[in-house]
C-alpha cells in the first residue's frame, strides 16, 4: 500500500514574510498568511491577484505571496561617503485598477529572485538611488535647504514608484559611521583596483568577481561595499547574464513604452511628435528583442567565439542600464511641469539611441574595425 501513497513537501514556510522577506513563490496547496497578496503568473507573463489562502495554480504558472509591509532600510546615497545614510520606510502599494499590470508585479516577475529578501531589495533600490544621483535625476547638495529636500523626496517618491512599485512612507538622513568601516572599504578597493590592473577592463569583464579576496584581509570582496565600483556584479557566465538581460528587455520595454505613451503633454505639435517617434522607436527595440539571435551562434551551424559571446552579453546588460535610465526619466517625465518637458525628451531621444545601439552590438555576431588580438 506504501506505493501508492504520494508524500507531500512539507508545506512552504511563510513565517518571514512581513520582517526580512517581501516575497516568495508558493506551490499548490500552499497558505498565503491573511495579511499577504497573492500574485500568480501565467506562461505568457500576465499576472493576475488573487485573496490569501489556500494557492491553486493552473499548469505553466507561478505564485508569487507577498507582505505589503512597512519595511524599513537604511540606504548609502553616495559611495564615496558610505557613513552619510538615508532610513526609508516603504510600502508595497495596493493594486491600482486603471493599469493591467502593477508595477511591483512586473517587478517580481522580470527580475526579483525568490525569496525577495529586504536586504536583497535594499541593493536594488539603493543602485536606484546611486545611479539618479550620479546622472542628475535627483539632486541632493550638501547643506540641503528645506525646498530642496522636499524636491528631493518627491523625485525619490516617484523613482521608487516607478521603478519597483513601492511607496515611500518616511525618509530621514542618518549617521551610519558606526555601521562602516571606511577604511577597510578604502583598503579593500585600493586591492580591487590593483588586481584589476591584470585585467583589460573592470567594465568589460562585468566588474568584480563575487567573493574573491584579492586584499588578504580575510573579507570576501562585495562590490557594494566598495566604493567607485559596481554594486552587482554580474555572474561570471556569460550566458546567464545575457538570459536575464534580455529577460527584462523583453518583459519592462512594453511597459515602459507605455508608460511614455501615458506622459500628459501640453497642446502642440513639436512635442508630441517627439512624443510619437520615441514610442514608434521603443517599440522597434521591442521588437529586436523578441527576434534576438542565440547568444551562441554567429549563424546556423555556425558557433560563436567565446569572447564575442561575452561582448554580447556585455552589450544585453548596456542596454539594461538603459532601461534603467528610461525608467528613471519617465518619474522625472510625470513630474515635469509643461517648461521642462523639452529637454526631457531631448533626454529621452539620447537614452533610446543608446538602448537601440546596444541592441545592435548585442544582435552583430562579430563588430566590423575591431582590433585584432
């Protein structure tokens, strides 16, 4: 009789959600806890919500459980001075009926890794952060008078609105020097870049390798905790990181391009037209990504070298960053007023050049005028 028993997986511990963990998959027969959101995904990527309770999924989906929260991080907006710190508290936000998607959703199923830890989310945002400082999204000057922190937080509001579909609650500067070690950082990036010098470039190579100890100090090199390097480092398989860059290419661009389509602008032609060819382009990069050739082959039956498979990669992670940099224009786009609208765009056109540009190096099997070795 023992063989006809099926055995059940223990089921699926939820005890974390609402404390250092945001989000996590369940299976069939699976509690979502009565305070939590259930979000479940088809095979095509739809999402639809669902109650707490007891998960029913159909075949090809995936369940996604997460506790809305508060939660609460402490952030390092530059990193050069890892002892100045920001404390943000955040909510996941409640489900906003005029968009087929939520944000947070799309979140979840383009990119977050399950379990979605707080401090996991805490990188994620934090790289938000760094990156609308260093290309002057968001401007936060030392001696920060009361107009511009209010400026400051609304543009952080909506970046992280945008970006990752939560809600900022409260946001107050912190002394965060007895949490660092400024001087073990500097050390260890003086190591870093020294071992980098063997390398031909820290960029190309996708930055640091995760864990390495190139300093001898007996602290494993975290590139978020070196300063003037990339925060995530890529996995060192090409493969991979060409997978999931254009994972996210293909699922955020049309919702993005719709986004843009949804910018209020004020009467006239000049604006809109700009408006319309940028939509016309975003969607021709859309399209490039769903014809994308292997990252393996430079034809049928024709393989790929090495180092061109890792250049592609190389090129699908360039064009993620350009996606980053749409999102983060489309937060400043929703809260311009009709003056700066231009230049925005203008912004906007520069952005979409460099996202159709790596496109093109991530779809050519070999760049023409490249230097032989």
């Amino acid at each position: 009789m023992g063989w006809f028993t099926s055995r059940r997986r223990p089921p699926a511990d939820t005890g974390a959600l609402g404390s250092h963990v945001i989000a996590q998959q369940l299976d069939d027969g699976d509690v979502a806890p009565a305070a939590c959101k259930v979000v479940v995904f088809n095979a095509a990527g739809y999402a639809r919500r669902a109650q707490s309770g007891k998960v029913a999924r159909e075949e090809g989906e995936t369940a996604w459980c997460f506790h809305p929260g508060s939660y609460s991080v402490d952030l390092t907006p530059f990193a050069a001075a890892p002892e100045l710190g920001l404390r943000l508290r955040f909510v996941v936000d409640a489900a906003d009926p005029r968009v087929a998607q939520q944000r947070f959703d799309l979140f979840l199923h383009s990119e977050a890794e399950a379990p979605l830890t707080v401090p996991a989310f805490r990188i994620g945002v934090e790289d938000a952060l760094q990156s609308a400082l260093d290309d002057g999204v968001l401007d936060l000057p030392p001696c920060t008078a009361l107009a511009e922190w209010h400026a400051f937080r609304a543009g952080l509001n909506q970046l992280l609105y945008v970006r990752f579909g939560v809600t900022v609650e409260d946001c107050v500067p912190v002394d965060l020097g007895e949490q660092v070690d400024f001087a073990a950082m500097l050390r260890q990036r003086a190591a870093v870049l020294e071992s980098a010098n063997a390398v031909p470039s820290v960029q190309q190579s996708g930055g640091v390798r995760q864990g390495a100890d190139p300093s001898g100090l007996g602290v494993p090199v975290t590139p978020a905790l070196v300063p003037g390097l990339p925060r995530q480092a890529p996995a060192p398989d090409p493969d991979s990181n060409d997978a999931r860059a254009l994972r996210r290419l293909f699922l955020e661009l049309p919702a993005a391009t719709s986004a843009l389509r949804l910018i209020v602008l004020p009467p006239g032609q000049t604006l809109f037209q700009s408006q319309q060819q940028l939509l016309q382009r975003l969607g021709l990069a859309s399209l490039a990504v769903t014809t994308m050739p292997s990252l393996a082959w430079a034809a049928p039956g024709q393989p790929l070298a090495s180092a061109d498979q890792t250049r592609r990669a190389a090129a699908s992670i360039a064009a993620v960053h350009a996606l980053d940099q749409g999102w983060a224009l489309i937060a400043r786009l929703q809260l311009a007023q009709p003056d700066d609208l231009a230049p925005l765009l203008d912004e906007a056109d520069r952005i979409v050049a460099n996202l159709e540009h790596s496109l093109a190096q991530r779809r050519a099997a070999a760049i023409h005028g490249e230097p032989k070795p």
